[in-house]
C-alpha cells in the first residue's frame, strides 16, 4: 500500500525542536494513534513522515507503519514505535489498544509483524512511555526528578516520573464517575477516558446540544462553559496524581486535545488543584503544556532507538 507524503502540521515546526540534527543512519523513531502515524529518522523536515492511519485492520496498519519508517529510512536498523494500549516490551505483544480500531481490543503480536515485514530488531513501547523520554530530555521536564505527563488525544494516558524513573500507568481509565458514560477500551463507566478521551469528546459535547453533528474534538466549538468543565475534570486528574504521595515538581499536558484547547484547560485545571492544595502533601510548581508539539511520542521513540543503535553517541 501506497502512502502519499502528508502535510506537516504547523502546530510543531521542526524548527522547535531541541534535539540533535545529524542523521544516525538506521534509527527509526514511529508513533501510531487513533488516527494518525508518524514516523522520523532525524528532525528535519526530509526525515520526517506524518500523516493518516487506516482504522482498525491490524494488517493495513502494520502496512502503514512500514511505508512510514521506509519513507523516512529505506535501510532501517532498529525502529522503536510507540502505541496505545497495554505493551509486553519482551514479547512485543501489545493488548487492549482499542482506539487502534476493534482487531486491536485483543492481542496483537505487533513486533513479530514488523520484524518479518521490515527485516530490523524492532522494539514495542507504550506511547506516554516514550512521549516521557522526550519530555524528560527535551521538553517541560527537563531537570525534572518528580511529575507527570498526561496525554489528551484520542486516549487519555498518564505516565510518571519518580526520582527520575519512568513509571507507566493506566489512570487515565481510573473511574472517576461510577455511573458516568461507557468506556470504549474497558469494561466500566466513567474513567477519565469516557469523559476526556478524543472518541468521547464529541459524544458528552452532543448530549449538552444536540444538534451538534461533529464526530471529533477538532469539530467543537470554542464553548468556555464546556471546556472549562473538562479542565476541571482534567484537574480531578492532576488531584488523584498529587495523592499517590509522591513529589510532582512540573505536570505536562501532551496530544491534540491539549494543545488545541490550552487556554481554556489549564486555568480551570489550575484552580482545582488550587481547591484542594491545603490537602496535598505536594502542589506541581508549574502545570503546562508541552513544548514539542503533536510530535512529542515520535521524537521519543526516535531517541530511543538512537540510544539502542548507538549506545555510545549523543542522542
């Protein structure tokens, strides 16, 4: 299958980046999504592929993902991509990556698939993992011991960073509402996900006015009173993080929801942290968003792969 170079979003110029610029031939970063893939063996623009990902079929994506990586290295090495749901980095196996499409909501052998298509090791990460490594080495938590990076795109994702070590969690499904609306990826109502999650937007927009026809959260309007109830719970969020006990020096807001929607996120987000700060062993010194754009979970995954081909040199 053929696919055709896309666009480059304005929303992150590689011009942006803080990173390397020299080609390290064979290191292939990649990140899937809901609905896009991108894929980048360096940070200028001839070296980076983004575009669409076909829904669901778990073989038209896995073709996708090697006309990505071939675009941008026609002799790839070692290709680290990260994606939603649960991911086995031993077997490569990723389960429960249900904003992939429906084949996904099982078990998907995912790096067995790219290793027969793409002939290179191949390493599998969850995509808030490797969205941590570049956060953590060229984005808002930098020289950060303690925070978090929340993911708003189609999913809802939280990872962690504790005395300086990644920890991968699944809180973006922890319930908030028990009789609040289904999850699509797990059987229970009212996570974080139901209500923040890119598939849901749209919906819990439509039941406030339903004449609403938009089926993505790119398609609702500049509504304060909406977006700023999603801040708040977004903020419910940032609160059940601050109660774990640990430190939370800076959280981080990734993804296309957080971006598009900054200003109206992170003041209600802010005060509900505010709210309940005389009960929190910690307060995060700065909530923001980040730095690097849409891209965040590819240049993880590329520096990743660097690190794995090249031990020795500089990411």
């Amino acid at each position: 299958m053929t696919i055709p170079h896309a666009a480059h979003p304005a929303a992150a110029p590689a011009a942006s980046y803080s990173i390397s610029r020299r080609h390290l031939a064979g290191a292939v970063g990649v990140h899937i999504g809901g609905t896009a893939c991108r894929a980048a063996s360096g940070l200028t623009e001839d070296r980076i592929w983004r575009g669409a990902l076909p829904p669901g079929d778990v073989e038209a994506i896995c073709r996708a993902i090697t006309a990505a990586v071939q675009a941008v290295e026609p002799a790839p090495r070692f290709v680290v991509v990260g994606t939603p749901g649960h991911v086995d980095r031993e077997t490569g196996m990723v389960k429960a990556a249900a904003n992939l499409g429906a084949q996904w909501e099982g078990t998907v052998p995912l790096r067995d698939l790219l290793v027969e298509r793409l002939g290179c090791e191949v390493e599998i990460r969850n995509d808030a993992e490797v969205a941590l490594e570049a956060e953590k080495r060229r984005g808002a938590l930098v020289a950060v011991n303690d925070g978090a990076l929340i993911t708003l795109s189609t999913g809802v994702g939280v990872a962690l960073l504790v005395d300086g070590r990644d920890q991968p969690t699944e809180l973006g499904h922890s319930v908030l509402q028990y009789d609040g609306p289904p999850c699509r990826g797990r059987p229970h109502n009212g996570c974080f996900e139901s209500f923040l999650g890119g598939w849901a937007l749209p919906l819990r927009y439509k039941e406030l006015h339903p004449d609403f026809t938009g089926s993505s959260a790119r398609e609702i309007p500049d509504d304060e009173a909406f977006w700023t109830d999603c801040g708040q719970r977004l903020g419910e969020l940032v609160v059940t993080l601050c109660l774990l006990g640990q430190r939370m020096e800076v959280v981080s807001l990734i993804g296309q929801v957080a971006l598009a929607r900054a200003r109206f996120l992170l003041p209600p987000v802010r005060a509900r942290v505010e709210q309940e700060a005389s009960l929190l062993g910690t307060v995060p010194r700065r909530i923001t968003v980040t730095p690097l754009g849409e891209d965040v979970a590819m240049i993880g995954a590329l520096l990743v792969a660097r690190d794995l081909l090249y031990p020795f040199q500089e990411a």
